[in-house]
C-alpha cells in the first residue's frame, strides 16, 4: 500500500499508470487513498480523485470496487459537502449508460444480443461448452458477449447507487432520479426479472426506513416534498408494470402506493391519484374482477369531474360511458352461491382488501357483498348522476337491460347499440389525465350479460323452447357458447333450465333430473311394503344369541377401547418424547456447529487481526525509515550549501551513499555547534561596539536636548497668554449682548405672567372637574360593588340555609328509615322470639300427650297380662309384688275402658277409676280444657285461617292427630 502525502500526488500517480497500460495498478492505488483513514476529511482533490476512480471502474467494469469507494467517499463528504457525492454518482451513472449504449449501438441484434433470461445469472455450463466446442462464434454469440456484460454493469450500477443513496434525506431526488433511469432500463429493454428485483429493493428500503426510525439523516415521509417523491417513484413503477404486461407486481405497487397513502393520513394530488385509479383499471379488467373494474372507474370519474376544469363535455361523456359499462358488465349473480364458510371468509377479506384500495370503507361486521355489489353500484351511478352524462347509445343500453322486458326481441333491439359502441371511444383530449378510452372492450360482457338476462326472462314465460328458436334469439354465439353460459348460471343459481338433445328442446322450472326420481322409485316402495308386513306381523323379538354367549362383550369392549386408548396415549408420548431428543439433539448439534463456527471465526479475525497489525508496523517502519532518509538526504544538502557559502574553506568529502543518517546528524550537530559558538562571538563583539556608539553619541545629543527644551517652554508661554487675551475679550462680548437682549425680552415680562396665569387657572379648573368625576366615578363603582356582594352575600346564605335544610331534612329521614328499620327488627324479633315460645309450648305439649298415651298403653298392657296370670302354673302368686301391685288399678282401668275399636275422651275413661280427680285447669287464654290436649284459639282451628309458623305448622298438624289411630 503506497502512502501519498497529499492526494494530488496520488492521482499524478494513477495517471502516470495509466499512460503506461497499469489501469488495475492505477485503480488499486486509488482505492487505498479513497478507503485510507487519513483522508476522511472532504477536500476539493478528493472530487477529482473519485472522477478519476469511477471513469476507471466504469473502464474495467468492476462494480465491487465503485461501491466500496462510493461508500466511503460518502462518509468522507455526508455532512460537509454532499453536493460533491452527487455530481460522483451522476458521473459514475452517465458513463455506464454511455458505455452500454456504445455496446448496444455496436451490436446488429439486440433482441439477440439481449436474450438473456438474468442479468444476475452466470453463464450456464451448455453455454460454455457450445461456445469452446464451436470453432467459429457466430454473430450473435458475439453480439451476446459485446453487449450483455455492459448491460449487466449498467444494470450493477442502478443498484449500487440505490444501495448507496437509501433512506438519506438529502439526497432524495437523486435517489428518485435513480429508481427512474432503472425503470426506464427495464422497459427499454423489457427485462421483467429485473423489474421484479428493483421493485422489491425499493420496497425492502421503504420496510426498513419504517423499521429503523432512529436513524440519522433518515427522510421524513410527513414533509410534502418527501411524500411526493416517493409517490412519483411508485407511481412510475405501477406505469412500467402494467406497460411490461406483469400485473402481479402491478398491484403490489398499487398496495405499496396505497400503504404510502395510509402512513402519512395525507391524499396526494389529483393527478396522481387520476394514474393510480387508471392504472388499478387495468389490473382488474386483466384479473376478471369485473365488480372492482367498475368501481374503481366510478372514483375515477367522480376525481375527473371533481379537480379537471378543463375537461370537455366529450370526454366527460366518453368516461361516465366507460364507468356505465363496467358496471353493467358486472356478473349478475353472485360467484360464491354454493361456496363453504372458510372461502365465504377468504372472499369477504378479499373484498375488504379491494375496496380500501380503491377507496371505499366498509364496515369488517357487515357483508362486503352486500355492499360492493352490482345492484348497489347501478343506483350509486344513478343517484350521482353517471347516467345524466352518459351518451344516449349507452343510456338505451342500460335501459334495455335493466328495465325493459322484451323476452323475443331482446338480442335483436342490442345489437345495433352494440355495434354502435363498439365503434366508440379513443384518446381523449390533452386536458384529460385520462389517456384513452375502448368502450369495444366491454362488448363481449355485455353479449354474455345480454344471453344471461334473456334466458332469465325466457324462462319467465316459456316452460319448453327449440334448441333453434333459443339460437335465432340469441344471434351472439352459437349453441356450445350459450349451453356453457347456461351451465354456469344454473350453478349459481340464477335460472333454472335443463336442455334436452334428444328431444332437441330447452325445458325452463325448476325441475328434477330423472335419474334421480327413478332412482327412489324401488327404495319407496320397499320401505312402504316392509312397513305393511310390519304392521300385519309383527316381528317376535328373539333374545340375542351374542348375549347369551358372551354375557361381558360390552365390559370387554369398554376395556378393550380403554386399553387402544391407553396405548394410542402411550404412543403419542413416546413419539413426543422421541421427537423432543431430535429437537434436543438437534439443537445440541446446532449449538455445537455454532459453537465450531464462532471459534473458527475468531481464530480467523485474529490472524486478520494479527495480518493488519503486522501489515501497519511494517507499514509504519517502512514510513519512518523514508522520513529518515527524507531528512538525512535534506541534511546533507544542507550541510553541502553550508559548506559551499564558506570563502576560502575546503568542502568536505561527504558520500551520501556511504554516510548513515546518525553520521550525518553527528556532522550536523558539530557543524551547528561550531556555527553557533562563532555567532555568538560576533554578538559580543557587535554589542560592545554598539555600546561604544551610544555613549558617545548621548555625550553629543544631551546640551541640544536641554537647549530645545527651553526653546519649547518659551514658545508655549507665549501661546498660552495669548489665548487667555482673546477669551477674555470673547467674555465681554458675550456679556454685553446677554444685558442688551435681557432688556429686550424685559418689556414682555407682564404679557408672560398674564399668560401663564390663564393656563395655570385653566388647567387648575380642568384638573378639578376630572378630580370630580373620577371620586364620582369611583363611589359608583364602590357602591355597585356594595350591592354586588351584598346580593352574592345573600345568594350565598340563601344557598347554604337551602343545603342545610335539605342536609336537616335528609339526616332527618335517614334517622326515621333507620328508626323504621330497627323498629320493624324489633318487632320482627318479637314475633319470632314469641312463635317460637309458642312453638316450644306446642312442643312441650306434644311431648305430653305422647307420654300420657305411652303410659296409658303401658297400662292396658299391664292389665291384660295380670288377667292372664291365674291361668299360668309357672308363675307363684307373691314372687313379683311390684308387678302384682300395679296389676290391680290396671286391671280396673282396663276394665273400665271400652273396647279399643271406639275413641273415649280421657275424662270418660277416668271418671270410674278417679272420682275425685281434680278440675280440667285452664289453658293460657283463660278457656278451660276438657282433656290433655291443648286448647287453641279459634283462629287456628281453621286450616284455610292459620297463620305460617313455619316449623311449628308441621308439628301443630302432626298434633291433631288422633291418639288411637
């Protein structure tokens, strides 16, 4: 690597290599200047070197080298002078294309020379081997090897410059500028792989420009200058797409012009957006999406009707012509009658889509098919008044088609309006952004929607028509034609008809196939007859034999299937298990190839690194050795003139080939030394000299110093007595002309005073009547201010007494809710506390009774078995005194009580054995109770007027039951 120590001296260089045939020598010099870290400030030269640098990379076709000089000369000069980066690539631009049009001019074929598939793409191996098997090339292999490779640069050099100029906001219309020429590139010469790349480079430079939003220099898409830009370089893009015929990349620039437009919220100018809706009609018309072709033909006019003045009445009638068409071309069924609910979804996306794209917002909730329809976009065009400005040909189209009947005649009363329109349309005039208009287009739909709305009115008034009469009706097609169009509309579902070739007839209903009613036929009647023998002999259920034999089959089935499940379960895990130690081993491998690959590459950036240490030391020695020797060499000579100046002294033999630069510095110091020793000589000598000179010369000077001084002094005191003279005598003039016009302004001294008293009085008067009204003044305002805070003092208390009334009155009421409340707690409780003792009273006397009857049982009991006892031997009469004592009041009451079959009160069945028992005692409502169940009041006795005890109404029920039963 040559060091240069300006970069004159380097571009001297390069041309000197030139002259001698060295280009790449020349080249590569020029790199290690443009890419060496010295020169990273922009000077004036540098412009000059990277002319030179790219005239020679343009020579030698090495694109790798320009963009890595490019790239550095755009660091060097991005924030100082970024004019000099873009006078280099329009340089470096220009002589590429006027390299490949020297190539192109040169070749005889170009479509030949240019039959190339990919610019990008190498030779392929039957091309080299057909060019070295050959002996003689023929001309267009010749040709191809003329001009392909230049085309290949040139098509390099639009991507460099793209690579070099994106996302930098001070060169935005160079990169516009660029992203133009490469466009024109590919449509010139048709290289639609090409396209496809540039369209995706720039797409990927907008991505990241949106990604990467800390980046500096980064262009502002919000500034119109920007936007505008951008939106000419998609524009242009959409034009050389549709013009190169690849309507795929088309609207993919149409969404990146329409993802431009939804980034910035700004709607770019009319024009644009003219070329936007022309373009997006064309790509539908291509794609058969003949709903959208319409709609987007509709903004179209409503923009030209909008923004163009200087529209003519023609042109404006040939475009709402244009939109009335489209719409009637539309399909008039629905494509997707029949379709499943995931393409249903795929098609509402799609419409979605579609219609941001032309303009429309709907509604994600809503059926885009109910609302971008054909139906809908007919009335739009009527309600905007499409219609009203169309021509009259196309207006008696319209009608005939949608409001007219005529079921015989229809084909025949279209045809002329169609060989009319056919003929109509053209280009527009200049004052139209719309370039041309073909109504002839839209022949063919209209024919097939013609053929679609006669069979459907046909099908109204015919059950059954000749295949020859449907055929003179329809004059567009022949029969294949309509039967197709037919086939078609039957299966979405518009019409309903069947053709019949052997009877040569059209049978229009809704009718069934034949082979499907025949089909039924012998299936009915099966069923119909196993039905009848059903009902005349019923079938004897039999018991299965399976379940006689196999009594578990449905246990052993169930397990069975337990056990597939289980083993499908077992099996599921084990290839999950088997499938996460192949992720596993494989990431281990992953891990350990990126292991390997990090270690090999850091053993490789370290013997880069080890390289260019070791290349800068011997670099750095290699300039530390040419300093010294610079500087020995600039010794020497030094040393040769010192020598040579000296009279009468003998030069030294000195051999600049045998003297080391250490020699030659040792002589220069002695030489420096000595010379300095004889300087300082002469100094001392020439200043004592002078000091001789100056003494003598001040003994000289100083009596005529002293005598000019006096001189000086006297002159001065003569000046200065003189002017005192003449300011005295200036005083008294001045004096007596003051005393002369003092008396002369004394006369007006009364006339003074008279005047000044006037004013004074006069102001003195002005100022009392202003002091008087601003104290008036000011005591209105006082007042006024009074009875403001007087009335807002009032409002105020006014307010607070109302809000504290309401508060009173609103404590008041939380007091009585809450005094209701615990009152109604209480007596709740009351009540409740006082059904419950109720309850437990009624308790209490069930417990009673059910004692008294226990013992009462207990009684009989014992009086039947004393009865018994005289009749068995085995018991002696005194050997259970207990049992034999309380045998006899249990015999009498049992002989007292009548027979069990018949219900005896208590009182009855006691009056023989007790006769003195007491009186009934009286129950707690003061009423006396005749036996031992409680009393109850009258309300209870009622079932209809009891009152819900809750748990107490069961067991009050329960105790009403009879003692016997």
């Amino acid at each position: 690597m040559t060091s240069f120590v300006k970069p004159e001296n380097a571009l001297k260089r390069a041309e000197e290599l030139i002259n001698v045939g060295q280009k790449q020598d020349a080249l590569q010099a020029l790199h290690d200047l443009i890419t060496s870290k010295r020169y990273r400030a922009w000077q004036k030269p540098l412009e000059k070197i990277m002319f030179k640098y790219v005239e020679l990379c343009v020579d030698m076709r090495k694109g790798r080298f320009a963009k890595d000089g490019l790239i550095q000369y755009r660091i060097v000069c991005q924030q100082v002078n970024v004019t000099s980066l873009e006078e280099v690539i329009k340089h470096f631009m220009h002589l590429s294309t006027e390299k490949a049009e020297q190539a192109r001019s040169q070749a005889q074929a170009l479509e030949e020379a240019l039959d190339v598939d990919d610019l990008e793409a190498d030779k392929r191996p039957e091309d080299l081997m057909l060019s070295y098997v050959s002996g003689e090339k023929g001309k267009d292999r010749s040709d191809r090897e003329l001009v392909t490779p230049w085309f290949k640069f040139l098509w390099e050099t639009y991507r460099t410059v793209l690579e070099i100029l994106r996302n930098n906001s001070k060169l935005e219309a160079l990169y516009a500028m660029t992203a133009h020429r490469a466009f024109q590139f590919c449509k010139v010469y048709k290289r639609t792989t090409e396209f496809r790349r540039l369209c995706e480079i720039i797409r990927n430079h907008l991505a990241n420009l949106n990604k990467f939003r800390d980046q500096r220099d980064r262009p502002d898409l919000s500034a119109p200058e920007s936007l505008q830009l951008y939106l000419d370089t998609r524009i242009e893009q959409l034009k050389v797409a549709t013009e190169l015929e690849l309507w795929q990349e088309a609207f993919r620039s149409v969404e990146d012009i329409h993802g431009l437009m939804c980034m910035v919220k700004k709607t770019p100018k009319p024009s644009l957006m003219v070329v936007y809706y022309v373009k997006l009609t064309e790509i539908f018309w291509k794609s058969d999406s003949n709903l959208y072709h319409a709609y987007a033909w509709l903004k179209l006019f409503s923009i030209q009707k909008s923004f163009n003045k200087n529209l003519s009445q023609k042109d404006l009638q040939l475009i709402a012509s244009s939109v009335l068409l489209a719409a009637l071309a539309v399909s008039p069924y629905d494509s997707k009658h029949s379709a499943s609910h995931l393409e249903l979804e795929h098609e509402k996306e799609r419409n979605l889509r579609m219609a941001n794209l032309i303009g429309f917002n709907l509604d994600s909730k809503l059926e885009s098919r109910d609302v971008l329809s054909r139906a809908n976009l007919l009335s739009e065009l009527v309600s905007k008044g499409v219609l009203s400005c169309a021509i009259q040909e196309v207006k008696d189209l319209y009608h005939l088609l949608e409001h007219e009947f005529f079921s015989l005649d229809l084909a025949i009363k279209l045809q002329p309006l169609l060989d009319k329109i056919s003929k109509l349309g053209g280009k527009l005039s200049s004052a139209s952004s719309v370039p041309e208009v073909q109504l002839s287009q839209y022949v063919p739909a209209l024919e097939k929607l013609a053929t679609l709305m006669l069979l459907q009115q046909v099908s109204k008034v015919y059950q059954t028509m000749k295949i020859e009469s449907l055929l003179r009706m329809i004059p567009f097609f022949d029969f294949s034609a309509v039967e197709k169009i037919s086939v078609d509309a039957v299966k979405q579902n518009f019409i309903a008809l069947k053709v019949d070739h052997s009877r040569n007839i059209v049978l229009f209903g809704d009718l069934v196939i034949e082979s499907d009613e025949l089909r039924g036929h012998l299936t009915v009647l099966a069923e119909s007859l196993n039905k009848a023998r059903a009902m005349i002999c019923p079938p004897v259920r039999k018991a299965s034999k399976t379940g006689d034999i196999l009594p578990d089959l449905a246990d052993i089935v169930d397990k069975e299937h337990r056990r597939l499940l289980a083993r499908k379960s077992i099996i599921e895990k084990r290839k999950e298990e088997q499938e996460r130690q192949l992720l596993e081993m494989e990431r281990e491998e992953e891990s350990r190839r990126l292991k390997l690959l990090k270690i090999t590459e850091e053993a490789e950036q370290k013997r880069l690194a080890a390289e260019y240490e070791q290349r800068k030391n011997q670099r750095l020695r290699r300039e530390i050795e040419e300093r010294e020797l610079e500087e020995a060499q600039a010794l020497l000579q030094e040393a040769e003139k010192r020598v040579g100046k000296k009279k009468g002294s003998r030069k030294p033999v000195l051999d600049s080939e045998k003297l080391s630069k250490q020699t030659l510095m040792q002589l220069a110091l002695t030489e420096q030394l000595r010379e300095r020793q004889e300087m300082e000589k002469k100094l001392q000598k020439l200043a004592k000299t002078m000091d001789y000179l100056e003494r003598a010369k001040r003994e000289v000077v100083a009596p005529l110093i002293e005598a000019s001084f006096q001189q000086r002094l006297l002159e001065e005191r003569m000046v200065h007595e003189r002017n005192q003279q003449l300011e005295v005598e200036i005083s008294k003039q001045r004096h007596e002309g003051d005393l002369k016009e003092k008396n002369r302004l004394a006369r007006m001294s009364e006339s003074k005073k008279s005047f000044q008293g006037r004013v004074i009085s006069l102001r003195q008067e002005e100022f009392s009547r202003r002091r008087a009204e601003r104290e008036e003044h000011i005591r209105l305002i006082i007042e006024a201010r009074k009875t403001e805070r007087e009335v807002k003092r009032k409002k105020i208390f006014y307010v607070r007494r109302e809000e504290e009334r309401i508060r009173i009155l609103g404590e008041e009421e939380e007091a009585r809710k809450r005094e209701e409340a615990e009152r109604r707690k209480r007596e709740e409780a009351e009540r409740k506390a006082k059904l419950d003792e109720i309850a437990e009273k009624q308790r209490q006397r069930e417990r009673e009774l059910e004692e008294k009857e226990r013992l009462r049982k207990q009684s009989l009991f014992g009086a039947a078995r004393s009865a018994d006892a005289p009749a068995r031997p085995d018991i002696a009469p005194g050997s259970r005194p207990l049992e034999s004592g309380t045998a006899a009041p249990a015999a009498a009451a049992a002989a007292a009580a009548p027979s069990p079959a018949k219900y005896v009160p208590k009182f009855r069945r006691t009056e023989g054995s007790s006769p003195n028992a007491p009186p009934p005692e009286s129950d707690r409502w003061g009423g006396s109770r005749a036996d031992n169940r409680p009393s109850q009041p009258d309300s209870w006795r009622s079932d209809d007027r009891r009152p819900a005890l809750g748990s107490s109404r069961t067991s009050w029920s329960s105790s009403r039951v009879r003692p016997d039963r």
